[in-house]
C-alpha cells in the first residue's frame, strides 16, 4: 500500500515512520493562518497587512498560470496555502510568498492543489440516468440529420464526466436507430488534466463506476489499464480553456458543469451564468452538480429535473441579473519601508487625527463630502436636519439621504459645479427640517487636488448663516428656473448618455462578431484536425493492409526460394549462375563441392571456375552465348580428370530480358550419358 501511495506522485514527504512521528509534531506547532480585514491609516492608504500578502500570492498564481482566482472561493484558498504553509514549515503568510516568489516548482503545486478535480465516470449515476432520457434522448430526436449535435463539457478535469455523456449519446443513438454528429467540447484550465484526458486511457479503478456491459463495449483492456474506444473518443475534442478569458463557445445543444461553481465567489457565478445564457440555444439543456443550482435564474433556466440538477434553457428570458461583472483586480504593489510604519506610530497618528477632527466639527458648517458617483465619503458638522438615512437597503448614496426640499437645488449645483470647474451657491431655499423650517444656502464645490486642479471629490455645504463675499456662481434660488435648468441638464446628459450607449453597442457587437468569427474558425480548425486524423487513420489502415498483403507474398517467395534451394542441393547436377559480365553471382552446394568454390567466390569473375578446365575456353564461350543468345552443350575434363558435359545457356526473366547466363556441369559417369549437342 505505501508504495502504490508513492507510485501516484501525490504524497508531500516519503519518511521513516519515526520521522513521520517528527513531522506530525511539526503540524501541530504550526498556527492556523488568519487574515484580517482591511485596515486603513489616518489618510486612507492601506497598511500593510496580510491581506496585501495575499492579494501578492494572488498576482504570482496569476502570472504562472493566467488564472486570476482572486474571486474563487476564499475558504478553499486559504485552506489549500495553509496546507502548502504546513508542508513547506513556513513560518507565517509573508514566509510562504516569499517561497513562491523563490520557487516555481512551489508556484506549481499550489495551483495544482487549488485546481485539483474530483470526478469519475457516471458520477452520480441516478443522475445521468435521468439526463439521458430527459435530455439527450430529446436533443437527439429533435436534432436532423446532417445538423451536428454541440455540447460543451466545461470543467471535464481528466475527463471522465465528458466521456460518460458521450457513451449517453452513443447509446441514445443505438436505442433510437439514427445516426448524428455529436461534438463534445470538453475543456478545463489545467492542461495537465486536459492531456491525460485526450489520452483516454484509465486505471482498473473504473470498473467500480461503470457496469460490465459498457466496459465491455466501450473500453479495450491493455494489461491492468483500460482505453476508450475510437467510436467514443472521435466524437470528443479536448482543449485548454479559462472560462472567464477565453471566447466561450455558441450554438450548444447542452452544458454540462458540475461541481464547478462550488469554488467560485457569487460574482463569478453570476458572470458564468451569463456566459451559459448567451452560449446555449433556446430550449438547450444545462447540467450542474449535486450542490449546485440555477433556480435563482428561472425566467432563464427552467427546472426539467430539480433533484438532478436539470434545466431548460429559454432563450427569451430576461436578462438584467446576468450582466456580466466587470472585474476590479486590486493592484498589488511592493511595500516600502517607509509605509510599513510600525503599530505603535499608527495608533498614535489615529488618535491625532480623531481629536482634530472632533475640534473642527464643532465649528464647521454641516457639509458632505461625494466622490464622482455621489457616494458619501465624509460626513461634517451637525448635517442631521438635512440628511437622515432612509428605511430599507442601506446606502450612503447623497440623493438618498438628503431632504426631498434641496433634492432639485442639490442636484443642480452639482451638475453645474463639475461642468464649469467653478463653486455654484443657491441662496435662501426654504427647508422643513425635523427642527423647524429653516432658510439656508447651499454651496457645491470641487474639491482641489495635489496639483491644484479639481479632483474627483465634490464638498456640499449646508449654510444656516448669511456670508459676505461668497465666490463663484451665487444665485438666489428659483424653483422654476432651477427646475428648468436640471431639464435641460439631464436631457442633454441623456442624449450624451445615449450617443455613448450605441457607441458602446456598435463596439460590443462588432467585438462579439469577431470573437465569434473566431470561436467558429477555431471550431471549423478542430474538425478538420479530426476529419484529418480520420483520414491518417484510414491511411493507415491501408498501409496495414498493403504491409500484410507484402509479408504474405514475402512468405510465398520465402517458401519457393526454400523450395528451390532444396531441389538444387540434392540433385547431382552443378548450376552456376553469372551475371553480364561474367561474374559469380550463386552455385549450387555440388558446384562448390567439385570446383572448390567458396561463399566469398561470390562477385569474382569466372575465371575462378575456368581454372579448373584448364584445356578448355569457357570463358570464350560464355561471351559467344551472351553475343549471339544461342546455348552451348559440349564435352570438357577437368583438373581432377573427369568429364563432365557442359551446358551454356542465357539468363532470361520473366520479361524476356538478358540478365546473364546460366551454366549447368553434369558428370557424364554419374549421368549414364551426356547431353546431346
């Protein structure tokens, strides 16, 4: 057991037992990791915390991998960055960034960690039962032939959840007696689980999960592992793929994201619910986790199976909860020494800037301060008779805190005060405050900059006593003129409003055609790659088929030349092959034997066989055969004394072609009589 625990790769330490004993000792000296809320200083910067450290693990996560999970679920990070602070012995937080920043091979186990995938084949099996009767077998009937069938396995990890659904249709298929091209998308973050699962080979584990019937039929055994078969595997196309940066793929019949959204923040599921809506066609099938659910979207996605996670897309469904979130990454910077001020210097500045700010308040006028949105950002003086904070949701939003009587001369100051860069002062406005009515002056002014210039922040003052010399715009208030001013303001904002809104959908949609030119090119790319491995495949096959057909004539001429040589070794008759110009090219075994011709003879010229007739011109006659393409057959003796009959004759392939000549040495004892001429 220990040993196949190593053999996965996954054990963080390989230790004697009494060292295991030291490292569990280690663990529990180790402190749970905290991190803080934001803390701010007395002039609104941040201070350095551990909540900088983790947005800067954040940024390296980033960098290696492209993967921002700044909005993943926070409780899964810290527990994984705890696990790898135990592993490592990091003494704290900052100590386990310091690492990353260090090492890479850390960088990687981290992000492998946090985006370890838990799957299986027909995970949850009641599940994909009823997705198979409820929503393949209707994508299938409805779909025509011809019309290829999309579906996008998002999150697929190693790919056993995408090769479950295509083992559905294939089976919905055969039930039903038809025929469709089933595209299966399936796709994931971690390229290392994306190419385990384009392999298709799987441990003996799996017959735990899928019955014997569908090994049986779709899986091929190779020793103690088993591989998809090609019927399966054609229909699927693996790729690397981040949901939330890359262009997401369209016109899908079905979606299948399971246990996926379970790490994501609310803002992030939210966006992939928008990217599911524009994704899916009208009446598609989307399939989530156990734990997951789409109801909170039913104008949308409506319930088929609620227990199985199950439902319909409608694609005229409204579509204001699903805009998709503009994400706002906190930018992470390197922290000084001079802003990493020590505790003690902080607290004292806090204490500082409390007791200044409660000596000015008594004196100043009630007064707001707005950011560029109309936020409150700072509230002076005793502001309670013009602004009180309205029942329901909470928020500091300005118009929903002031009195309804300056709601019109508020707005218009500070309309008029951010166009014109200029103070803008409306006097003698009547006001019913909880204390009594009151007459006062208004006063919106932008507040300058480091620079001098106006910044983003705007001041309104509530004045209760008259002031001389007032700059600026200072007119006395006038409900109709004023009311007619904020009109004439507010329509042209809106007309601006509008030009920027088309503007803003002409960019939107000519983007959205490219990304979609480009999704389509990317997918027509993906097919043909697979309409090209099919054709390679074939290719193959037929290479196989030729090869087979070679080896069999191989073994036929194999069989003759054996055949051949086994004739010519137990006849008593001597052959003699040459070529054209008259060079050894084989002998027979009773050649060799009389003539003492050797292997090595063969390629010499026949002069070696000649030497022993010495009395007789062989040589001559083998060029006069191959002159005039007419045999020889005469009488000739030998060095050994005996005679033998000599047969000259043209070497003649099949194609009627001299190739040199062939020359037969009978033993005219052995013979009983010789060749006539």
């Amino acid at each position: 057991m220990p040993q196949s625990v190593i053999r996965t790769g996954l054990a963080d330490f390989v230790l004697s037992p009494q060292e295991i004993a030291g490292e569990i000792l280690s663990f529990s000296n180790t402190p749970l990791l905290h991190i803080p809320k934001w803390a701010h200083s007395a002039d609104g910067d941040a201070l350095f915390s551990e909540e900088d450290t983790l947005a800067h693990i954040y940024a390296i996560l980033k960098n290696a991998s492209g993967i921002d999970f700044t909005y993943y679920k926070r409780s899964t990070i810290l527990r994984r960055i705890q696990r790898r602070i135990l592993v490592t012995h990091s003494a704290s937080l900052s100590d386990f960034a310091r690492l990353l920043g260090e090492d890479q091979n850390e960088v990687g186990i981290l992000i492998k960690e946090i985006l370890i995938g838990v799957t299986s084949f027909f995970r949850d099996a009641s599940f994909f039962e009823k997705l198979k009767y409820n929503a393949i077998y209707k994508i299938v009937e409805r779909a025509k032939e011809g019309d290829p069938i999309r579906v996008w396995c998002a999150g697929c990890s190693t790919g056993e959840e995408a090769y479950s659904i295509a083992i559905l249709f294939q089976e919905a298929m055969d039930e039903l007696r038809v025929k469709r091209d089933v595209k299966i998308f399936a796709t994931d973050v971690n390229s290392q689980a994306v190419e385990q699962a384009g392999k298709g080979v799987f441990t003996g584990n799996i017959v735990d999960d899928i019955t014997p019937d569908r090994l049986a039929k779709y899986f091929h055994k190779h020793n103690d592992r088993y591989t998809v078969s090609k019927q399966i595997r054609q229909m699927i196309v693996f790729a690397v793929h981040n949901m939330f940066s890359d262009p997401p793929f369209g016109k899908l019949d079905m979606i299948s994201c399971r246990n996926v959204m379970i790490y994501f923040q609310p803002v992030l599921r939210r966006g992939l619910f928008s990217i599911f809506h524009s994704a899916l066609k009208n009446n598609g099938f989307l399939f989530l986790g156990q734990s997951e659910t789409a109801e909170e979207y039913g104008n949308i996605f409506k319930t088929v199976c609620g227990t199985e996670k199950i439902y319909l897309h409608k694609g005229e469904g409204k579509v204001e909860d699903l805009t998709p979130p503009t994400f706002n990454i906190p930018n992470i910077q390197t922290v000084s020494r001079k802003s990493a001020r020590t505790i003690g210097e902080e607290e004292e500045n806090q204490v500082r800037e409390s007791t200044y700010t409660k000596f000015l308040e008594a004196f100043l006028p009630a007064s707001v301060v707005l950011d560029q949105n109309d936020m409150v950002v700072h509230f002076f003086g005793n502001y309670t008779d013009y602004l009180t904070l309205a029942p329901g949701k909470a928020t500091l939003n300005f118009f929903s805190l002031v009195n309804q009587d300056l709601t019109l001369a508020a707005s218009t100051a500070l309309s008029r005060c951010r166009a014109e860069k200029e103070s803008v002062v409306y006097t003698d406005i009547v006001v019913d405050c909880p204390t009594g009515r009151k007459v006062i002056d208004l006063m919106a002014q932008v507040i300058p900059g480091e620079t001098g210039e106006g910044s983003s922040l705007t001041a309104v003052l509530f004045l209760e006593n008259k002031r001389g010399n007032l700059e600026g715009i200072v007119e006395k208030y006038d409900v109709d003129a004023t009311a007619a001013r904020r009109i004439a303001d507010l329509e042209r904002e809106f007309q601006i409003s509008q030009s920027d809104l088309r503007a803003t959908i002409q960019r939107l949609e000519t983007v959205n055609g490219e990304l979609q030119a480009a999704n389509e090119e990317l997918i027509t790319a993906n097919e043909e790659l697979q309409s090209s491995a099919e054709e390679l495949q074939s290719v193959n096959e037929e290479l196989y088929t030729v090869n087979t057909e070679h080896q069999l004539k191989l073994d036929e001429l194999t069989m003759m030349t054996n055949d051949l040589s086994n004739f010519l070794s137990s006849t008593m008759i001597g052959i003699l092959f040459v070529d054209s110009k008259l060079n050894i090219r084989k002998f027979t075994e009773y050649v060799g034997r009389e003539f003492q011709l050797m292997e090595h003879d063969i390629g010499r010229p026949i002069q070696i066989l000649a030497h022993s007739f010495p009395n007789e011109e062989i040589e001559a006659d083998a060029r006069a055969v191959l002159k005039n393409l007419s045999s020889i057959d005469r009488e000739v003796t030998a060095m050994n004394g005996r005679c033998y009959t000599l047969r000259i004759a043209p070497y003649r392939t099949t194609e009627n072609s001299i190739r040199g000549l062939v020359i037969t040495i009978i033993d005219s004892l052995s013979a009983g009589q010789s060749v006539p001429r």
